[in-house]
C-alpha cells in the first residue's frame, strides 16, 4: 500500500529566545526566556506528519556533533524512518536562531552547517531503495539548489508527486515548476516570487495566482496568516477560513500546515478538506510555544474540528 511520505529537507536545533519585542540594529532586550529544541523544515515536517499518524521516510544531512543523534532520536519518536541521513564530518548540524516577540511573531536566522553538504551523489546514493510504497514527496529549500533541482526531477521521473514548500525562496530553475505537484507559500514567499508585495498580496489573491501559473506552477495553496488558506488549480481557486486562536508562537504554523495537508491528501481526502483540515493544525500550533511541541496530534486536530463546529 502507498502510504509513506518521503521528507528531503534541512534540520536544525534551534536556539529560541521569547521576549517583549525584537531588539533594533545595537539594541539589547534583556527580558527573554531561552529554550533549546530540535528543529529544521525538514524534521519538522516530518514530526508533524508522525503526530497526524502517517509514515514520514526523512532524507537529509546532520553533522557528527553532540546535537545530530537529538535530532534522530526525536524524529524516530515520532514513527519516522532514519535510515537514509547523512552525516557529514568536519562540520556542524544545522543551527537556527529564533526570536520571538510577545505578539507571536518570529525572525529567524539560520547557520546551515550539514544542511548545505547534502548532495546530489548522496540521493543518488540511495535513490533506488527509497520510493517503496511512497505516495507523495516533500521538498522545503534548506538544502542545496542542485540537491533541490534533482529532487524534483526524481520525483518527476518516479511519477511520485511533490508538494515544494518554497521556504526559503531561491532561484530555482523555472523550467522545473510544472513538475512541481502542489506548491505551498506564505504572503512573504508570495512577494519574493511574483512581486507583488506581501502587504498587498491579501488583496491580490486571484492576480497572485494568475502569476504563479504563468510560471508553471498548476495547483497550489498560500497560506494568508489567520485569514486561512487560498487555494488552487488549474480549474478553481478558493479561500479557506482560517480559525480565530490566541496567538503564542508563529514559528511551527507552516509546518503544521505543510504536514497535515499532506497526510490528509495521502489518506485520500478531498484537496478543501486537506486544505481545511490543514488550517486547524496551523492553528493549534500558533496557540502553543515552541516548534515541535506546538505541533499537533490527529486526535488534537480532530477534536478541535468538532469543537469548531
């Protein structure tokens, strides 16, 4: 039966700092409380795909340091298949730095260390033993464009759809966008990729939309914050409400997003539904602290859905 998920992506411990306000150029904030997690796109996709309870396969890169077997032994908490990391000698486990003020909102600086040795001839390496069963690939850009680049031709030739989760947003080959099965972005992605201005991009959706099609791109969803999702295709577009929450934390709520849509479109429900379902778990997640911790479980979603009812 295809029911796995297979996660190329970064990971990372992130260093998080929670205070008032960020600090401008030269400024200090000395009221923040400091906490320690694991972390990274790719580890947190696939930590939110094992709490809705599917089957996420991780591919990426670590470093042999002190927080490479953290990061391992938290995924494998979560039900995920470990078996293909790389570790990479001489060089450090991805670190991201995360601020976040007391509204919810997060800046992020990020050291990729083994994120950036992830390599072609390493998926190369193990192309051949990782698509059993695989239903559906996830590709967020913490690694390497010519690793990315590959991935998606790959996934292509294997004819293994991909979700693109275009974070960070690099200049990747146009010509790969119509291979690309579902792009997921967020209004700051929006901007970057289309040029409309994230400020104006709420108001903009169908234009947006117009835009990213023009460059391939067929079937997608963009993430409007606490106004929901926009979804579309090559025959619809449609807003999705998004769930009225007390805002603690940003920083999970794409991912949250990214790995329950996926797992709801794996489990075979409809692409709204995904879509909607999707939202919930964004939103459990701003109303927690942290990264992994505020990524929700199936029953978690679930009974939020009834309660929102």
């Amino acid at each position: 039966m295809q029911n796995k998920i297979i996660v190329f992506g970064g990971a990372n411990v992130d260093f998080i700092i929670k205070s008032s306000r960020f600090p401008k150029a030269k400024g200090v904030v000395g009221d923040g409380v400091f906490s320690q997690m694991s972390g990274g796109t790719g580890v947190n996709h696939t930590v939110a795909i094992g709490k809705a309870g599917g089957k996420p396969i991780f591919i990426g890169a670590l470093g042999t340091d002190i927080y490479a077997d953290k990061l391992q032994l938290k995924m494998l908490e979560y039900g995920a298949n470990t078996r293909h990391i790389f570790y990479k000698d001489d060089v450090s486990t991805g670190v991201a730095m995360i601020m976040v003020n007391e509204e919810g909102e997060n800046m992020v600086s990020i050291a990729p260390g083994a994120n950036a040795y992830l390599s072609v001839e390493d998926i190369q390496s193990i192309e051949d033993n990782i698509f059993e069963d695989v239903a559906y690939a996830v590709l967020q850009l913490e690694i390497p464009k010519k690793t990315a680049e590959y991935v998606i031709e790959l996934c292509a030739k294997r004819q293994i759809p991909l979700l693109l989760n275009f974070s960070p947003v690099i200049d990747l080959a146009p010509s790969l966008f119509s291979k690309v099965s579902l792009v997921l972005i967020n209004q700051r992605e929006a901007e970057l990729i289309t040029g409309i201005k994230e400020t104006d991009v709420l108001a903009n959706l169908p234009k947006v939309v117009t835009l990213l099609k023009e460059k391939g791109f067929q079937k997608g969803v963009i993430n409007i914050g606490k106004n929901g999702s926009y979804l579309f295709d090559q025959n619809m577009e449609k807003h999705i409400e998004g769930f009225k929450v007390e805002v603690l934390d940003t920083t999970a709520a794409g991912d949250a997003f990214c790995g329950n849509l996926v797992h709801k479109l794996v489990e075979g429900e409809s692409y709204e539904e995904s879509v909607r379902y999707a939202n919930a778990a964004g939103a459990i997640s701003v109303s927690r602290l942290g990264t992994l911790a505020s990524l929700p479980t199936k029953d978690e979603v679930e009974t939020f859905l009834k309660e929102k009812k």
